[in-house]
C-alpha cells in the first residue's frame, strides 16, 4: 500500500481497488464490503468466463445471421440477374415485332404509292 506501506491483502468491493489491512479500518473504508485477493480473482474470473460465453454465443448467432445475410444477398443478385435476363429478351422479341410490322406498313405504302401513281 502506498499509503501504509503495507502488503495489499484485500480488494475493497466498494471501491474497487485493492488496499491494505491498516486501510480496512481507515475512515475512507468505512462501512465498505471487503474481499481476501483470492476471493476477489475467483468472482472476476468468474465474470470474465461469463463474459466470454456471452460473447461467444453473441458472436455465433452474429455469424449465422451474417451467412443468411451473405445467402439472401446472393439470391437477390441471382433473381436479379434473371430479371435483367428477362427484360431484355422480351424488349428483343417486342423489338423484332415492331421492325416486321414496319417493314410491312412501309410495304403497303409502297404499294398503294405505286397503284396510285
């Protein structure tokens, strides 16, 4: 302990800091909750594993939500691609329909021009 110059045997739950035996009975410990060092690393260790099984099972269930994520997108750019497909084959056919009606339109008129004169 700084302050005492004293070993630091207990953590002071309160204060979440390690201090000394003279420091339990100091004035700025009164009243406080006190743990021996070694039952103060159990209770953090024991959060720390908490902790990381939360997390971990955070991070499957992000990475199962990212895969469906990754297989939606991709099933989107499929049905994109065959709506693109689509489009432009019916535009061809409608296309291809509109140059005969054309040139059977520009047919008759010639037609009728040549009757006519």
């Amino acid at each position: 302990c700084e302050k005492h110059q004293e070993e630091l045997k207990l953590f002071c739950e309160t204060d979440k800091k390690l201090i000394c035996v003279i420091c339990v009975t100091a004035r700025e410990h009164k009243s406080h909750s006190f743990l021996s060092i070694k039952e103060a690393v159990g209770i953090c260790k024991d959060q720390v594993k908490s902790s990381i099984q939360s997390l971990t099972t955070n991070k499957s269930v992000i990475q199962e939500v990212e895969e469906q994520q990754k297989q939606k997108i991709s099933q989107v750019r499929e049905q994109s691609q065959s709506l693109k497909f689509h489009v432009t084959s019916q535009f061809a056919a409608l296309h291809q329909i509109l140059v005969k009606k054309e040139q059977h339109i520009l047919g008759e008129i010639k037609e009728d021009e040549e009757k006519i004169l």
